[in-house]
C-alpha cells in the first residue's frame, strides 16, 4: 500500500552486442488514400504523329501534365482516388550492428500492493574503527519492588583490640515502661556529651524500667543514672 518514488535515475549509456538477423515473408499488401505531391508516371500515346510517351498524373488537383512541351489532344481516363497497390516483399533480413543506448536522468513513480518478504537466517559483518561515545551527566529512577533476603546461619568472628576513632558516632536514647519488652519512647539522638537528660515522666509508674542506647559507630559509652526515692511511713 506504499508509493514510492525512485531517487534517482537515467544518465547511463548501456552498450548491447549487434549481428542480429531477422527474417520475415512477402506478399505484403498496402494501400495508400491520394495526398498532396502523390503522382504516378504512366506512359500514353497520342493520335497524332506527335508521342508523349510520359505522363505525370497528380493526384491531388486531377490535372495531367506532359513531361515534354505541347499539348494533348486525347483526354486520358484516369481512376478514383481512393485505390490500392500490391506490392510483394520477398522474403528478406535486417541486420542490426551493434550501438548503444544512452538514458537521460529521470524517476519512476513506482506503487508496491501490499507484500511481504521473507529473509532467510544470515549475518552481517560490520567493522568499527576506532571512536568514542561521550555521555553527559544524567540520572537514572530504579523502582524496586518489596522483596525479601535470606541469610543463611552463619557466624563472624570478633577481632578483639582497642580502635581510635576522631569521630564520634551518634547515640540514640531509648526508654521501656514494660521491662524491655518495646521501646517506645526515643528521647534523643545526641553526637556530643550531655550533662543531663531528664526522664521522670517515663519512670513515673510502678513495674520495671528500662534504657537502651544505639550507636551509629564504635565508641564508649559512660552513663551515670541519678535516682531520688521518697519514703514516708
């Protein structure tokens, strides 16, 4: 269903071999209507001691003309206009030697019916000189869906030693009112040292308390709890 015009065309000289003999048969008949500058020659005598042997009669205007001086004293039947000549062609050759053919520049308007083609299984060898790609700073969006890891049991050994750090790793203070069963209170996240954090108002009830502290890194942790208890009678 697609038209297409060719790109270019033409400007090529082809060159075919001659020597190219045909052969056809005689006996042709052709006929011909009078027209302008259509004559015959026909030979006539005269009644008189003078002959015009040769007499030219044109077709066209009907008039008949003497080919030598004087005039004619017998009127000449002439036929009709319209007539026929047989003429036999012998049997014969045409021989046609060898030429070229020279084709301008041109197009082809070409319209394809809607087709397929099949392509059979191959392969293409292409060669790559030596180039490079530049890509410009971008970024990419990765969506990964929820998914699981399992790890196998396993154990890791512990290298045991003092390591220095230069700096300090972030502490996180959690507070449990249910003897550590949760903890869902976070006092704080603190990268410094701090002279005191007031936690009353989780240790206020009766049943067992407990602290937990995370770290973001290695380091050494020194906690001082202060506690006031009121006894009365």
């Amino acid at each position: 269903g697609t038209t297409l015009t060719s790109t270019a065309g033409g400007g090529q000289t082809t060159s075919s071999g001659g020597g190219a003999t045909t052969s056809s048969g005689g006996a042709t008949t052709t006929t011909s209507t009078p027209d302008t500058g259509h004559h015959h020659s026909v030979p006539v005598s005269h009644s008189s001691s003078t002959s015009y042997p040769i007499v030219r009669i044109d077709m066209a205007t009907w008039r008949f003309c003497a080919n030598t001086g004087g005039s004619l004293a017998k009127a000449l039947t002439h036929v009709s206009g319209e007539h026929t000549h047989s003429v036999s062609i012998p049997s014969h050759t045409h021989t046609v030697y060898a030429h070229t053919h020279t084709v301008s520049s041109h197009t082809h308007s070409v319209t394809l019916d809607n087709h397929t083609h099949t392509i059979g299984s191959h392969s293409h060898n292409v060669t790559l000189g030596n180039h490079d790609h530049t890509v410009s700073n971008h970024s990419h969006n990765v969506t990964i869906a929820d998914h699981v890891h399992t790890v196998g049991s396993h154990s890791h050994n512990i290298n045991f030693g003092i390591y220095e750090i230069d700096t300090h790793p972030d502490v996180t203070l959690y507070v449990s009112r249910d003897n550590g069963a949760t903890y869902p209170y976070r006092i704080g996240s603190y990268s410094e040292n701090q002279e005191l954090i007031e936690i009353t108002q989780y240790v206020d009830s009766p049943g067992g308390k407990m602290l937990k502290f995370e770290s973001t890194d290695l380091g050494r942790l020194s906690v001082q709890i202060e506690i006031k208890v009121d006894i009365s009678k």
